[in-house]
C-alpha cells in the first residue's frame, strides 16, 4: 500500500514565512505615514489651542485651525515690526524692562540666544557632522559641530576646543555636549538630515555620506 508523499518541513513553513513577509512589508509602507500623521496631528493640534481658545471663548464654539492661522499671522506680524526702526525700538524697551528681573532675566536671554542660534538665516548651529571619539578612545560616534570654539574654555584648556552634541539613538532630542581638540574631529561628508537619519535608525540609514555605493 503506497502512502501519501510526506510535506518537508520547509513547504508546510513556505505560507507561514509569506504571511510573515506580507506584515512586515505591509508595517513598513504604514507605519512611516501614520507615524507622520500622528506627529502632524498632535502638533496641530497643540499649536491650534494656543489661540483657539480665544475664538471658541468669543464665538462660542470650536473652529478647527483656526487658531493656528492666527499664530502663524501673528508671528508673521511680530516678525514685520520688528524689522523696522520703531519695532526694534519697541522690542529692546521690552528687553530692558524683562532683564532687569533677576530670575527671569536668567531665562529670557538663554532662550533668546539659544533660538538666534539655532533659527537664524546665517547661524552654523548644527550645520556640521563629525566624527568624534566617544565614549572613550577607540570607540567613535556620530556627532555635530554647534559652534566655534568658546574663547573662555579654550584660555583655560591653552587650547582651541569645539563644542559637539553627541544625541542618543534613537531619540537625538537628548545627548551630551562634549569639547574635543581640533584634531580629534573628523568632519563627514554628510547633510544634518543624514546624521540624524543615522542616529534616529540606530545605524540601519546610513545616509549617502557614509555608503560608499551612493545609494539611499
């Protein structure tokens, strides 16, 4: 009596491995947009009842979006006037009046230059990726350039040190600053877009600046 042909393990696994395959494929084309979308959203929202309040508070219901056309005009108006004489007149009387209370005195100019550092046209804040060693010597990490070297640190040091932000991956929005000689900085041929890429991927992105090919 002939049986029947028995199943190789690896053809009884084929449509499990397949449906396995159609997952992650169908995560990896969904979960860019949703993610997107989520962040999208809650910033929208977020900026939206800023000045949304005001409007559901004066028309007695909520108007989506509202509020956030009126930030964005808002600061595009703050932004006009301070561009010409009476604005900048205007903006310093406020500035005199803010520093001279000592605490927030403190907090008003570190968010000033931190923002001119970061926001204005001509800053070089985070324009520069490197390679630095870190944590220790013969271990290197991704990093970036935020500024020239602090003539106050550098006195002390009796040398040009430069202050580099090494993030953590995946989340940059945290990191150290640490001061590194000239000589222990090696700038990479990469866009800021690449290195967080790189360091928001865990290094799975390594970014044209790192793959030899070229190839995204």
């Amino acid at each position: 009596m002939t049986g029947a042909t028995p199943v190789a393990p690896r053809e009884r696994a084929a449509p499990g491995r397949r449906l396995r395959h159609y997952l992650l494929t169908g995560l990896v084309v969904l979960l860019p947009g949703a993610i997107s979308a989520f962040v999208l959203w809650r910033v929208f929202v977020a900026l939206d009842s800023l000045l949304g309040r005001f409007f559901e508070l004066f028309l007695g219901r909520r108007v989506p979006g509202a509020g956030l056309v009126a930030l964005v005009l808002l600061i595009l108006a703050i932004g006009a006037v301070a561009h010409n004489v009476i604005g900048k007149r205007l903006i310093h009387g406020i500035e005199d009046l803010v520093i001279r209370v000592p605490f927030v005195r403190w907090i008003y100019r570190t968010t000033k230059e931190v923002s001119s550092a970061v926001l204005e046209e001509k800053s070089t804040s985070f324009r520069k990726v490197v390679l630095v060693p870190f944590p220790y010597r013969g271990v290197h990490s991704i990093g970036f350039q935020t500024s020239d070297a602090p003539s106050e640190v550098s006195a002390v040091v009796g040398k040009s040190v430069f202050p580099v932000f090494v993030p953590t991956a995946p989340n940059p929005m945290s990191g150290y600053v640490v001061l590194y000689a000239e000589d222990e900085i090696v700038p990479l041929p990469m866009s800021v877009d690449d290195g967080l890429r790189f360091v928001i991927s865990a290094g799975a992105l390594t970014g044209r600046g790192l793959d030899p090919s070229g190839r995204e």
